[in-house]
DNA sequence: CGTCTTTGACCCGCGC
DNA sequence: GCGCGGGTCAAAGACG
C-alpha cells in the first residue's frame, strides 16, 4: 500500500478555465450574450469553490485516515512482534513440559488428539503454516477451561465472514445461534470425519475485536484426525457424509488410505519441519526468544 | 443425486 | 409457572 501515493493525489490543483470567453470564435459582442456568461460565469466559479470546498474537506478526510492508517500499521508490526514472542516462548514452554515433566503437567492442558498432525496447525501455538494453505489464518492463543472447553482463539481475515476455523478436522455445521453477550452469530459444528466422535466445536467471533475468531472444542476425538489432502481442499468439509452413510466399511476404508499415504505425509512432514526449522532460525525475534530461554535454563556465569 | 449450509422452530435448563 | 437464552433439530435450498 502507498501512502504517499494516496495522500499526493490529494493535492489536486485543477486548472479550471470554466465559462471564459475563448471558447467563442468570431461572434458579435452581443450584450445578452456577456449578461449570460457573466452569469453563468459567476455560477461556474460557485460550482468551482463548492467542489474545491468539496476536495479540500476530502483531501483532509484522506489525511486522517492516512494517519489512522499509519498507526494501525504500526500497532500491527508491534502486535505481531508480541505474538512471534509469545509463539516463540508457548514452544519454549510446550517443549519443557513435554520433555521434562510428564504426567502432572498433563492435568493443566488436556492432551490434545494426535497433536503431532500436521492439520492441527491452528489449534497449536505454533508458527503460522502457511504451507498449509490456511489462507492467512493465525492461532493466538489456546486455553482450557475448567470444563475440558478447549478454547481457541484465531485470527482471522476481517473480509472472511464465514465461521470456518481450520483445524484439519472435517466439521459439519448444525446451526447458528446470535448470542445476547454477542451481535456476532454463534456457529455450531459436529464432527463429521466419524459418526461415533462426540466432539462438538463452537465458533463466534469475538465481541471486542471481530477479526478474531474464537473456537471452543467441547470433547475429546475418538479417532485420528483425517489425512491432510482429504481435508477441506477440494470440497467445503470433505467427504464426511460418506464416512456417515454407512460408517464401519468406509472408515477401514480411510484406515487403508491413511496407511498407503503414510509415506507421503512422513515426507511431506519432514520438508514441513526443515521449512519450519528455516524460518524460524532466520527470525531474529526466535532468536531472541531462544537466547532467553537458555539463558534461564543455562546457568551463565 | 448426495451432501452441505442455512435458518426458523423447538426443547430444555435456569433464574425469578 | 413464566420468560429468557443457549443448544439442537430438521426442512428447504444450494452446490458440486
């Protein structure tokens, strides 16, 4: 975007030569005629200092916005800086439970099903996978309430007005609800990957800030998440009602096919994590947030 | 044609 | 008992 552009063609000067006499050749000096022309003259220039009027107030209007424009693009940078911090220090954090205290961490966060799946991007405070073609979406932040809720908080394209939170699972939507504590309808989806799977997902956008969507996961999965180029690429929710008509041959069905496709998505994974692991030691705010983070775990003398 | 989304209606729990 | 609000159902239309 160019601002400077914008604001330059504010500074319209329009070289109006509106109602002069040059526009007439070779006619009498008729008085009628210079009585009209004046007036229409003096009209003219009206029109012409109504619509300057008009251009400035615009041109002042643009400025504003420019300088609204300009503190949201600097409060984003500085919004984006936080959450490639905070991103960084959630791995930090996911990595130290995981790795050194086992069992008694798990009470705080629920485990979460397979959540080494590639399609669970949006559900892990992990960096944004754009790979995945989640189509700008962004996790933010992950909670659990004290009802096993999972609550999941992802930012979303201000433009996108569907309700959709991509998390490599296939949902079907059974209703929609407005809310009183919220204008924002409240979308409810059931898994659809398999009949048995009692999760259930909540998706509203958030009051205070409606590019936010907040996603609460009600259950546990029963079953592994669906193969990634089955998920919601060339159909809206994939081939969920297959898995629902006649549940038990086509879920051996998926099994086989998540089995002969293993190969690939273990490849597919692994450029996955190289890309990953590139990215984010090129980002200096990683970097930052590493050197922190040994540096507490490291003794420095 | 099969499946999904939409949306109004219905159900149920809760507070008064 | 009544009203309100959240959650779910199901018919109808859309879509691939």
């Amino acid at each position: 975007m160019d601002e400077q552009w914008m604001i330059g063609q504010t500074s319209l000067s329009l070289s109006l030569n509106v109602g002069g006499p040059t526009a007439r050749r070779g006619a009498p000096p008729v008085s009628k005629v210079l009585v009209e022309e004046d007036f229409m003259s003096s009209r003219k220039n009206h029109e012409v200092e109504a619509l300057e009027a008009e251009l400035r107030r615009v041109g002042e209007e643009n400025r504003r916005l420019s300088d609204m424009l300009r503190a949201l693009v600097a409060k984003y940078a500085d919004l984006q800086g936080k959450v490639s911090g905070m991103m960084a220090a959630a791995n930090n954090h996911h990595q130290s439970w995981t790795t050194s205290e086992g069992g008694s961490s798990a009470s705080a966060i629920r485990k979460r099903p397979r959540s080494d799946s590639l399609d669970t991007a949006s559900r892990n405070p992990s960096p944004p996978l754009t790979a995945a073609g989640s189509s700008g979406r962004l996790a933010v932040s992950v909670t659990v309430g004290p009802d096993q809720a999972e609550c999941t908080s992802v930012h979303a394209d201000p433009s996108d007005l569907s309700l959709v939170v991509k998390d490599g699972y296939q949902w079907r939507k059974y209703g929609q609800k407005v809310t009183k504590d919220n204008p924002c309808p409240r979308a409810y989806f059931r898994c659809s990957f398999a009949p048995s799977c009692q999760v259930k997902k909540k998706v509203q956008r958030s009051a205070e800030d409606k590019t936010v969507l907040v996603a609460t996961y009600d259950g546990d999965h029963n079953h592994a998440p669906p193969p990634k180029q089955q998920s919601s690429s060339s159909r809206k929710s994939g081939d969920a009602a297959a898995v629902r008509v006649s549940a038990a041959p086509v879920l051996a069905q998926q099994q086989r096919k998540q089995e002969a496709s293993t190969a690939e998505q273990v490849a597919d994974r692994k450029n996955l994590v190289e890309q990953m692991a590139a990215t984010l030691t090129r980002d200096p705010v990683f970097k930052a947030a590493l050197v922190s983070a040994l540096s507490g775990r490291i003794p420095v003398a």
